[in-house]
C-alpha cells in the first residue's frame, strides 16, 4: 500500500513501539512455487522477447525461454532430484542459458545454490562443501577452479556457457525432446519449501549458505513491472537483486537484459543508450562511479524510470550530482533489505526530500529499534535493527548456531545494522554494529566522517575505517579516491575534516592515502576489511 505521496505506508505503535508496513494479502495460492507461477507466465504471449543478452548477441522468445528451461526441469525430475537435500550448484556469470538453469531448477522444486564465480576457490570449495551440490554448473572458463570441488563432492559438472572435451554442457540437454505432458512439480506448502541458497555478502567475515524459500516477497512489491520494462542488474545470480531481477522479469513479462561484463560505467552508458533500459538495480558505489563519470548525461540516460540502488549508503552530495543526469524525480530509489530475509525491508521513492534515508517500510515487514542494553527505543531514538517478515525461514543451510543467532525464536531478524526511525516514519541506517568504533573512550561511525570528506569536490570516493592503537583505540584512517584531473594531498583531506568536524576524537588521527580505487567485494560493495589491510600494507612499505 502506498500513501497518498506514491510511498509506502508505515504506521508506529507507541505502546509496542514496533513499526509496521502496510498489510497485504498474496495473491497466490501457497501450495504453489514461484517456479510453478513463472511457468504459467511464460506461457503468455510466447512470441515476445523474454531476455536479450549483450554479451552473446541472443535473443529468446518467451516460448523459447519456456521450453529450454521446462528441458532443464525435465532432466532434474529423470535424474531423480525429488530430496530437499539434492541440489544444484551455479557458479556462472550472466549468459544465455543461465536463466533457463536457474528456471529449470525452480520448474523441479530443486534448490539451485548460487556462489560467486570471482571468489577464491577455498571459499567456493567451502561453500559448496555445506550444500554438496549433485551437480555443479559453471562456465568454461572456471571449468579448472570447480573440477577438483566436483571430484571431491562426486559430482556432475556441468559447463553453461560452451562445451569441453568430456563434459556435460548446457547445450547438450537443451537438444533433448520435450515430453508434451510436461509440468512443473507440485508441493503441499510449496511457499515454505526452499527455493534458492544464496550467499551472505562476506564483508563482515566468511560467506554463509543462506535459503531462500518461495516467498512471494521477492516480487511483489514490484508490481509496477510490465511489458513495456527493460531490467538490467549488473550482479549475477548469488547476489539477491540478481534473483529478484530474474523473478520479476518471469512473473511479470518484462525484458530481462544481460550482460557477462562486470558493470562499467562505459559499459552501463553503452546498454542504457542501445538497449534502452527503464529499471536496473546496482550497489550504492556503482552509483557513486556513475554521478562523477565526466561521460554521464541526462541524454545517456533518458530511458531510465528506475534506478535502485543497494547495499550501503550513498553520500548526500552523490545523490545530488546523479539526480541531476535523471530526467523527473522519483527516479533515484534507495532500497534497503537483507539476503537472510530474503526481500526488501524498506525502500525510499523520495531520495530528493529524505537522501539520509532508507524509506519506509514494505508489506507486511515489522520493525523495531533496540539499543545496546535491550531496551525498545521510540522515534529517533538510535539502536540495533530487528526485522520480522512474517514467514518461515530455514536458516543458514547447516548453520544451527548462525542460524539462532541472526533470527531469535520469536522470529525477528537481528540485522546488525544501526539506526533509527524519524518523525515521519522513515529508517534511516546509520552504520552496521560491527563497524562502530572507540577512540579515547568516544564512540563513532566511519559513515560520520565519511559524509564530511565526501563534501570535497575533488573526492570522488572515500572509506574511513579505524587502525587501532593500544592507548588510544580506533584511530580514523581514510581511503580517498579522487576525481579525474585531480591534484588533492592528503594533508588538505586532514585539514578539511579538522576544520568540519568539531570533535577530535573523529579526526584523521591514522592519516589518509590517495588511492586509484577501493576494494570492492564481488557484487559492488565498498568491503571495509579490504580497503584497512590494502592501507596498512601501503603503510608498511612506505
């Protein structure tokens, strides 16, 4: 539900202090899988195009995208994956048959556990070793980092994007006949019954196996979805916003846009312009690259309706400089949520009036704020954030301890993010718990200073974290990426936050480095981990 302004809904109960989305009933029968309703939707008008792929130059009818994935569920029925526990593992970048895989998975009730093909192989071998995929899927060109993970596990590899020598290809089984009596499987409860297995995003510590059951969640609060929509995420298929763009495109018809590229801003400039994209989800610092690329222009980007953004914080001055490239308002969109939940939590349609702000909150979503000493915190009061969405969960796949310790037995989700709700009902996130630092016995968030150097015109980029010191605690330290042509020291970066910020304890005691760019994790997020041991070892060999 929206209010009156074209945004969420969301109320505040004073006496429970919980806030509250606008409640929703789904329209789906829930015995049904999301596989079971994308099936029936392929079946529309099977002439128009479903997905178009940049990077191999194909096109596929929605007919086509059908019959390739229905061969995919097909084949996973005849190889008797029918247990909760027979899985498929997808280690694969974003080309033509991809989404027939992940379709023909969810066609078959088979949950498909996507991992990030630019991760170091420890920590796919270690992912993989949690789920034990019967089949691991992968392009040729990771063939050599996944074979010896197969062997160990006894599985099938299976190549997505080309042949080899001796092994199975995705090709191979799209040439099989289709039985004319082919249907999706059907379950009791089919919303509860594990859908995917994603990763959690790592920049806090190792990845875990997070399920996802059927939830219609994933979609429906994308409604306005239609026909005439192109969608383009640049992340792959382990990242939720890649699952959420798949899901859409199928329920609701649009044009599902693909590249294998990692995003670009040349590369995302080039796709809005030939293929004219309206809607396209992407991490907070891909914006950030966007709004200071001296190529950027409202004439580039002419086509966009959407454009989401997710995964951290944008800075007030960025949001300014890319709104200015948009054509109306309402474009530049702040969605907040978690891969353990599985959907969106909050998303803010008014990034001009509310930019600190993540929105209100979606459907059916419960929060509420507590602080360090478990107390429930009102209006603008600041805490931890605890979600509830209302649906079952099945946790970190072989993960009990994680499991209880991210969800209580009450149901809520124990974000680790801290923030606060304002006097309009809007969530604002102020830093993720572990982020928090001490310095001379005063507590503060990198995002503070951040913020501040962020307000310099030559800073394109900025990552503050704290290098610790046994008198004095977490000393700020700054990563700063410049803009083009620029000639900032980082003596004047000191000297700017000296003079903009009042409190001492928040100056750069642990110095700042000019940097080309900042470590990002595989999906676009700033990984603040990597960015302090890339500046201590600097630091050492200067």
């Amino acid at each position: 539900m929206l209010d009156l302004n074209g945004t969420p809904a969301t109320c505040y109960d004073p006496v429970q202090k919980i806030w509250s989305g606008s409640s929703l009933q789904s329209l789906y029968n829930e015995d049904l899988t999301v596989g079971q309703i994308i099936y029936r939707q392929l079946q529309r008008q099977p002439q128009r195009i479903f997905q178009i792929s940049h990077t191999d130059n194909t096109r596929l009818t929605r007919s086509q995208m059908l019959q390739n994935a229905s061969k995919v569920g097909c084949y996973l029925r005849d190889q008797g994956f029918d247990k909760k526990t027979d899985m498929v593992g997808l280690l694969a970048r974003n080309s033509t048959h991809v989404g027939a895989l992940a379709y023909g998975c969810l066609f078959n009730g088979t949950p498909f556990h996507a991992v990030n093909p630019n991760l170091e192989q420890k920590t796919i071998a270690s992912l993989y070793r949690i789920t034990k995929p019967r089949i691991l899927c992968c392009d040729v060109a990771d063939y050599e980092k996944i074979k010896d993970i197969a062997s160990s596990l006894g599985s099938l590899v299976l190549t997505v994007n080309g042949k080899l020598p001796g092994v199975t290809s995705a090709g191979n089984l799209l040439q099989s006949p289709l039985p004319e009596d082919y249907e999706p499987a059907q379950f009791q409860r089919g919303v509860d019954r594990t859908m995917a297995i994603l990763c959690s995003s790592g920049t806090t510590g190792t990845p875990k196996a997070v399920t996802l059951s059927n939830s219609r969640k994933l979609f429906e609060m994308h409604s306005y979805l239609g026909p005439d929509d192109v969608q383009y995420a640049p992340s792959t298929l382990d990242w939720l916003t890649g699952l959420i763009t798949l899901i859409t495109a199928g329920v609701f018809g649009t044009v599902r846009l693909i590249s294998s590229e990692m995003f670009s801003t040349a590369h995302f400039l080039d796709l809005c312009e030939q293929h004219e994209i309206s809607w396209t989800i992407m991490a907070n610092s891909h914006v950030a690259m966007l709004a200071n690329c001296p190529n950027t222009s409202i004439q580039r980007l002419r086509s966009l309706r959407y454009l989401l953004f997710a995964g951290g914080h944008c800075l007030v001055g960025t949001l300014k400089k890319m709104q200015s490239f948009l054509h109306g308002p309402g474009i530049l969109r702040n969605a907040y949520g978690l891969t353990e939940v599985g959907t969106l939590i909050s998303y803010n349609y008014d990034t001009q009036s509310k930019p600190t702000s993540v929105g209100r909150l979606m459907a059916n979503i419960r929060v509420k704020i507590v602080d360090s000493s478990g107390q429930l915190q009102g209006p603008k009061g600041l805490g931890e954030v605890l979600c509830h969405n209302g649906q079952s969960w099945n946790g970190y796949f072989g993960n009990p301890q994680a499991t209880a310790e991210m969800r209580d037995s009450e149901g809520w989700y124990h974000t680790g993010d801290v923030g606060y709700f304002d006097q309009d009902n809007y969530l604002h996130i102020v830093e993720r718990k572990k982020d928090m630092l001490k310095y001379l016995g005063m507590m503060y968030y990198p995002h503070e200073v951040e913020e501040v150097i962020a307000q310099m015109p030559d800073v394109a980029e900025v990552c503050v974290f704290g290098i610790w010191r046994e008198m004095e605690g977490d000393a700020a330290a700054a990563s700063v990426v410049l803009r083009s042509g620029s000639n900032l020291h980082p003596s004047h970066v000191e000297q700017y936050v000296r003079k903009n910020i009042s409190v001492q304890f928040k100056h750069l005691h642990g110095g700042v480095q000019i940097v080309p760019q900042l470590a990002k994790s595989a999906n676009g997020k700033v990984n603040r981990h990597a960015v302090k041991a890339a500046y201590l070892k600097n630091a050492n060999e200067s």
